[in-house]
C-alpha cells in the first residue's frame, strides 16, 4: 500500500535529489563566534546511498537538520527535490523526507503501531481505518510481526526500536531517507540485520539515502558514495575506493586505522561500493 503525497514528486530530470551551495553554518555565544560549515557545497544524486563522515563537530548531523528544514543556515542554499527547503517549509520536508533519528526518536506514550501511524494522523485528511492499514504494511516491511503493534517502546528491543522508527520514517513513502548512525548501538547481528533490510528497502523503494555514520561496517556494506567533512566543508565525495585514495590527515585516521583496515575487507565483499 503506497500513500500518495506530495512525497511523490521528484525533481527534473538530470537534476539531483539534494543541491547545497555555499553552506554557511555559524552559531554565536557570548564569548564566541563558531563557524561549523563554510562554503559548503554538496551534490546528492538519485538512488545512491552517500554516507557523510568527519570528526566531531564537523556538523554532520547539522546538516541532515539542515536537509530537513529543522535548522536553519547562516547562508548558502539547500534545494531538495528540486526546490528550496525555505519554500517547502518543515511540514512539507516532513513529507518528503524520511528522517530515523539516532536512538529512534519514538514516543513513549505511544504503541508501536500508533508511532508508525503518528505522521500520517497528523495530515488530517485520511480515515483512521487506511491509516491503520498502511501503518501495519509499513510494520511488516521492516520485519516486525503484526502482533508487536500494540506494544509499547519500553517493551522494545534496541533492534526493534530502530526497525519501529525506520516504518515511521518510511509511512509517507518518501523519495529520501535520511539516516544518522542508523546501527549505533546495536549488537553485531542485529546491526547485520539492520542493514540487510535497509539495502533491500533502498532496492525496492528506490530510495535515494543519505546517511552518517561512524560505523566502518556500515559504511562499506551500504554506501555507494562517501562525502568526507572536514576542514568547515566537504573534502572530497566520491566512490569509497577514490577517497581513500584521497590525502587528508583525518581520511587516513579514520579509514586506515586498524579498525579501517578491518572493515576494508567488505570491499572484496561487497563489490557495488568500490
């Protein structure tokens, strides 16, 4: 069952998903004037997975806020889908826009199945019974039973309450999903599990996903491009093996470390990220 919503509507043809130009991101206190991105530009193309990397506080996750219209930038522009996110407004990137929040964001007042359902009762123009129809649709897609509706989130395991909050990410049925450190937490086989589902549903949802994570498994198993922050901008975007050819002092921390090393290995593995 597919809702139809404005999240159907794709940019033109040869145009990409998200465009950002120019990015400026600065926060200001009392003592200081902090600048996060400057001139950042960032190009995200139809149905690729671009996983975004960098050290702390390089404003990874700023920037998915920024693509979701919860934040604002200094200056720059930010089209997404083909239009401005100031003329979309937050409502209406809600609604183009799947966003699975880090610890699942999940109300705790809520059953699972409500939570599901909860972005689809806020558009107030359908009946509860298609609401519902969809939400359980949307439950099942992400492996859950029908019988985990009507538990509560603090009944949940880490696992289950990522798969609850990517079915409510993915209720309106959005062109781009966003992700931030989607397997942080996670044992090992429930992150396996985790993404196995998320590279069938980007496959069979052609979803365009734009990701972070710290996670070198995850970023190896999924990721068809990397987009490396650093330096307030973006370094380098391009294929996994382009930028670790890339010379910068954090790409050769962060991915040939021995941790990096290790995770390399999925490389020979999954040949669609080289």
């Amino acid at each position: 069952m597919r809702i139809e919503t404005p999240a159907a509507q794709l940019p033109p043809a040869g145009e990409p998903m998200v465009d950002i130009r120019k990015l400026w991101s600065v926060f200001t206190t009392p003592e200081k004037t902090f600048v996060v991105h400057q001139d950042l530009d960032l190009s995200v193309q139809r149905g690729e997975v671009l996983a975004l990397v960098g050290g702390s506080g390089t404003g990874k996750t700023l920037l998915l806020r920024q693509i979701l219209c919860l934040e604002t930038p200094a200056r720059g522009e930010i089209r997404v889908l083909g239009k401005s996110v100031e003329s979309i407004g937050q409502k209406g990137a809600a609604s183009r826009i799947g966003m699975l929040f880090q610890h699942g964001a999940l109300f705790s007042a809520f059953s699972v199945l409500e939570n599901i359902a909860f972005p689809l009762r806020e558009l107030k123009t359908l009946p509860s019974a298609l609401i519902r129809d969809a939400a359980m649709v949307k439950l099942q897609m992400v492996g859950l039973k029908p019988d985990d509706a009507d538990k509560m989130p603090a009944d949940l395991s880490g696992g289950m309450i990522k798969r609850v909050a990517l079915a409510r990410a993915l209720i309106m049925d959005p062109p781009l999903l966003l992700l931030d450190e989607p397997t942080a937490g996670l044992d090992p086989d429930s992150s396996d599990g985790f993404v196995t589902l998320l590279r069938s549903l980007h496959r069979d949802m052609a979803l365009t996903v734009i990701m972070v994570t710290h996670d070198l498994d995850t970023l190896f198993e999924l990721a068809t491009r990397i987009a490396v922050l650093a330096d307030k901008r973006v370094i380098v975007a391009d294929s996994p093996r382009e930028v670790l050819a890339f010379q910068h002092p954090f790409i050769h921390d962060f991915f040939l470390g021995e941790r990096g090393q290790r995770a390399m290995e999925l490389l020979r593995e999954y040949p669609f990220a080289i």
